[in-house]
C-alpha cells in the first residue's frame, strides 16, 4: 500500500529541485546587501578616528591602554600587545584575539561612556585550561569561544553588571552570558544569544 504523505520519485525531485533554488536565491539576496546589514547592529560602532582599550588583568596585575585600530586600520603592535595580555595566563600561551571581539569591547566602552579598563576574567583558554575550569564548573563549554580567542569573561568597575549586560546584548555582536554569582559578563563574536 502506498503511504499517502510519500510522493512519487518524479515530486520528490521536484521538491529537492524547489528547495534548492530557493537555497541559491536567498543566497545571491544576501550576496548583495550590504556587508553592514549582514553583521547585526556591528554598523552602529561609533565613528571615529581611534579605537582604544583599556584592560587590566586582575590575575597578573598587568594593564594596558592601547589604541588598536587607526585611520583605517588596526594597529599590529597594540593588537599583539592585546593578544598578551588576554593570554592563557596558565598556561602562558598567546592566540590572536578576534578583531570583532575587540570591536564590541570598544562600543560596549562608548555606550557606557567608561573609559576604566576591563577587567579581564578570562580571555584567551587552551583545550587544557578549559578542560581544567570544566571540572571546576558546569557551566564551561567543552567547544567555548575562549579556545578561539573569539569570547572574553569581563568585568567593569563603576559600572553594574546588569548594565554591561545591557550594552553587550544591544551590540548584538554575539554571545552574552550573565554570571551575576561569580561577577562577570561573558561576551563572545558567535552567534547572537543570551543567557
């Protein structure tokens, strides 16, 4: 007997067919818009000259204000300076930080009108470091961004944690994760969620 919701091979092709064009026209769609339409509200960052940061790592004792993106461009010295300081500081291991990452940071700064540093929680974790924080916490992803240099665990004296969520979530550059209990804001460039 025939089932009645199973099609006949020649509509099967056919649906396989429609479904792949519309795939490729949705595709050549997003082809053209503008880059700036494609990365969420990334087009709001403040205009500007400079892009600065400042970071203080409350583990090492290390600090840094650096201007890492200049007329144009982003600066290679002030991003490997970046890079060290939101180092596996465990294991002493240094991993490009995520220029987009960096980029939220700064218009997270600019909504708050903070110039403080970040402090810095966690950046930068190798697969051992992260699988160490695993067996401490359940809530340390075994795929986390950190091992990517695409998340950061921050904090921001002055301002209320609830509020550097806030502006984290209307960057809607990615990830945001609430840790009131341990007093840090996870951010991260993956995909937009919250927790």
């Amino acid at each position: 007997m025939d089932d009645p919701h199973r099609g006949s091979g020649r509509e099967a092709t056919g649906f396989c067919r429609r479904s792949f064009m519309k795939v490729m026209a949705a595709s050549v769609v997003v082809g053209l818009m503008p880059k700036r339409l494609l990365a969420g509200t990334y087009h709001l960052m403040p205009k500007g000259r400079e892009r600065s940061l400042a970071l203080y790592s409350p583990h090492t004792g290390e600090s840094l204000k650096a201007v890492y993106w200049a007329e144009g461009g982003y600066v290679p010295d002030a991003l490997k300076d970046v890079n060290y300081l939101l180092r596996d500081y465990r294991a002493g291991e240094i991993r490009p930080i995520s220029l987009r990452l960096l980029d939220m940071l700064y218009g997270m700064k600019h909504h708050l009108q903070s110039d403080g540093p970040f402090h810095i929680i966690s950046g930068y974790r190798t697969p051992k470091t992260n699988a160490l924080l695993r067996k401490k916490s359940r809530g340390v992803a075994r795929t986390s961004l950190h091992l990517e240099g695409k998340a950061v665990d921050i904090r921001l004296p002055g301002c209320e944690l609830k509020a550097l969520r806030r502006a984290a979530m209307q960057m809607q550059m990615g990830g945001v994760g609430y840790y009131p209990r341990s007093c840090f804001v996870h951010v991260d460039v993956g995909e937009v969620r919250y927790w």
